[in-house]
C-alpha cells in the first residue's frame, strides 16, 4: 500500500483512489499499522468525531508537537481562542493590498523573462511574504523563514522509520534551535514595545490565567510557519496545473471572471493541497464494517474524500462552475483550517495576476514534475513555465 507514497502516484493518486475507495475505502495497511481511509463520509467522520479520533498521533519516533493542530479540547479551544481573531475576515480584508503589493512586485522581476519557475519566483514566496508579515517577522529574515518551512514540512516522513526519517529529525531539531534563539530576542522586543502582529498577540495570551511559556510560542510560530506557507503554495500551483489541463476551462475562466472563486474551490477539491491528515483511535471504532482498535495512527485521506462519486457528481471532471461543491479541503469541524479565508484572498490574488500577466502560459519541460517533499502535500516541487509577457492593468 506504500506504493500511494511513491513519486508516479503522488503526481496523479487519483486512479489508485477511485480504485481502493471502490474495493475498500476502510484500508489496513500492516506494516505501517496504518489505517487509511479512503470515502468522503468517514474521513469527514475522523476530521471532525473528536470523541473517537484524537489529533494528538504517536508516530515510530514519538508524539506529535504540543501544538493546535495536534490538540484535543479543552487545550484545543484554549490554544486555538488565542489566534482566531487574526484570523477574522476584516483581518483578511485590511491585508489584501500588501497581498497585490507583494504579487506585483514579484511578477514585475520575472514577467519580462518570458519564463519562470513559477515555485520558487513566485508561488512559494509570496505566502512565506504574507505570513512573515502578519506574524511580524522583518523581511530582511525572510530567507531563514523560508529554509525553516521546508524543515518543518519533511517531518512527515518520521511516519515511517529509516534514513529519511532520521535525517528529517536531526535538521529540525537544529533549526528549532535556530528558531528558539531568534524568536527569544523578538519576543523580548515585543515585550517593550508591543505591535499590532501575531508576536505581540502570543506574548500578551494567556491560557487559565497563565502566560505563554517560550515552547509554546514556538509551537504557534512552527505551525503557522508550516500551515500558512506549503498548502497555499500548492493550491496557486495546482491551479496552474489545473488550467494547463483543461484548456477549456481556462478559456470559460478568462470569458468569466467571476468564476474565479469556484475555479478556486475546484481546485481545492480536484488537486486538494492537503491529500491527507492523520488521527489516533481514542477507543475501538467501528467503520465499514470492521473495527480499528483503540490507539491506532489513522490516515482520513482529503485528496480522495473529494473525489467521492457518492458526494460529487461526476468527480473525475474539472469544472470550475461545480455548484453545489461540499470539499473538505480545509478540514471540517473544531480543526477547521484557520487560514482558510487568507489562502482563498491569497489565491485570488494570485490567480488574478498570473492569469493577466502570464498570456499563454505552458510547460517549459517535458520532465514529469517532482512532487513536493511532504508526504500528505499534493503540487510540484518546481513548475516551470513559458509565456508572454502580459502587461499589469
Ligand atoms: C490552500 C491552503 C490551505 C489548506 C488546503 C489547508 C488545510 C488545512 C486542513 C485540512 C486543516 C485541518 C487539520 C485537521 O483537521 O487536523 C487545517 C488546519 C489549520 N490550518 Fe490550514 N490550510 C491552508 C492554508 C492555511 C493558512 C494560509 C494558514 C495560516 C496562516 C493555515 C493555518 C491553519 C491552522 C492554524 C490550522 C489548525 C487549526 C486547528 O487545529 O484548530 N492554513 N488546514
């Protein structure tokens, strides 16, 4: 079954899904002792039936971060009441500008080449950009922020055992080092004079009356370095993937504009950024008909929750006019992604100006492209790309 992990499916999962969802969406996998899901109702189930699936997972080489993503109510709430309201739409809102500011001054270094590698000029800066702004790092740190995301990112290979693993271990324990160091000197400064970012919001949070302690800060810094940043990436170039494959599609896109936020929302479902999330059984639970035992790791598998013919019509099919379109892209229930809102402003953003400045856009290799280094992401490690130059409106 770890043939869903190799790079030929990675690229394109979705046969192998349709096939296993179709024979057994409950999948045991036993030499990872893996429980993988594959339907839309149970992975909705395992994303939001908190009483049965906890987000707190033991992996071969320990237990998740103390970190939102990977709590349990009361903590859950707790933790995930401090930063919810930098995340309110007027937040979104009063940040669009800076998001077109950042877009432009990006396209305007490359557009004029007439190619690009549309990852790492274009799609996995502008992300890093805004986050780092709205946490509140100086843009002259911005490439450590950056080389700290990809770290974070390869820990999901410590699923499984071996060299990758240990490897990916070893260079996050150095930068979470790295990071301590750096976020103790920022911290003390938001200290004396506060601002209005998600720094001084964490220095100044309590839980039950307490501070946060230094660990839990970093927490809060690793998960919005890594949530904010490689899903939204992957969604601007699952986009361009998208177009590039349904030509006609892009021409309805570019007849009707106004579509762009069900383009994105296709997207979402159809190259879902986030394929899979990870849970652990609180107790035995019974699915489909056999029982996952208490304690299990358990895989609710997003990227083929969405392509479910039980809840989409004809899912195989891009259509950027799909109405209704219940993805589960961002999760479901109290782990509701945060950042859903921006990554959407982001894409539109994104999208926007990509298709107004990038006329004609096509491959420019044959090469098939080289999926991202986290397991559970879905997009291309690079995307290169030739085209005309489009002038900015
Ligand atoms: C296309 C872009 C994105 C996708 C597909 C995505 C996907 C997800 C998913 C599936 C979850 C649920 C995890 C679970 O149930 O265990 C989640 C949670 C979360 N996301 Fe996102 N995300 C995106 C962008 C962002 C951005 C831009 C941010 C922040 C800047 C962000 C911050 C978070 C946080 C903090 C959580 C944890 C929420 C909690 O545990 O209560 N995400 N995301």
């Amino acid at each position: 079954m770890m043939e869903l992990f190799t790079d030929d499916v990675r690229r394109n999962p979705f046969p192998l899904y349709a096939k296993l969802r179709a024979a057994s969406p409950l999948l045991h996998e036993p030499q990872a002792d893996l429980w993988i899901l594959f339907d839309y109702d149970s992975v909705r189930r395992a994303l939001h039936d908190h009483e049965a699936f906890s987000s707190i997972v033991a992996t071969e080489t320990g237990t998740t971060p103390d970190w939102l993503l990977f709590s349990d109510p009361p903590r859950h709430t707790k933790l995930r009441n401090i930063i919810m309201r930098a995340f309110t739409p007027r937040s979104i809102a009063n940040l669009e500008p800076h998001v077109q500011t950042l877009s432009r001054e990006l396209l305007d270094v490359t557009v004029e080449r007439g190619e690009m590698d549309l990852v790492t000029d274009y799609s996995s800066l502008l992300p890093a950009m805004v986050i780092a702004k709205m946490i509140g790092i100086p843009p002259e740190d911005r490439a450590r922020f950056l080389r700290w995301g990809d770290v974070i990112m390869k820990l999901s290979y410590t699923i499984a055992d071996g060299e990758e693993s240990k490897r990916a271990m070893e260079e996050n324990s150095a930068a979470r080092n790295e990071m301590r160091t750096y976020l103790a000197d920022i911290l003390d400064e938001r200290r004396r004079v506060p601002r209005d970012d998600l720094l001084t919001r964490l220095v100044e949070a309590e839980v039950d009356g307490e501070r946060l302690d230094g660990k839990e800060i970093l927490g809060f810094f690793q998960l919005l370095l890594a949530a904010g940043t490689e899903t939204t990436t992957n969604l601007i170039n699952n986009a361009l993937l998208c177009f590039m494959e349904y030509p006609d599609q892009l021409a309805r896109l570019r007849a009707e504009p106004a579509l762009l936020a069900s383009a994105i929302e296709e997207v979402l479902r159809f190259r879902s950024p986030a394929q899979s999330m990870f849970r652990s059984t609180k107790r035995d639970v019974e699915l489909h008909g056999q029982v996952i035992p208490a304690g299990k790791f358990v895989l609710p598998m997003i990227g083929s929750a969405n392509r479910d013919p039980k809840h989409f019509h004809e899912p195989e099919r891009f259509d950027i006019g799909r109405d209704p379109n219940p993805h589960i892209a961002f999760g479901h229930g109290i782990h509701f992604c945060l950042g859903a809102a921006l990554s959407r402003m982001e894409a539109r953003v994104a999208l926007t100006d990509l298709l107004e400045r990038l006329r004609n856009f096509r491959l420019a290799s044959d090469e098939p492209w080289q999926p991202r280094q986290a397991l559970h992401v879905h997009g291309p490690t690079h995307l290169p790309l030739r085209f005309e130059p489009g002038a900015r409106s």
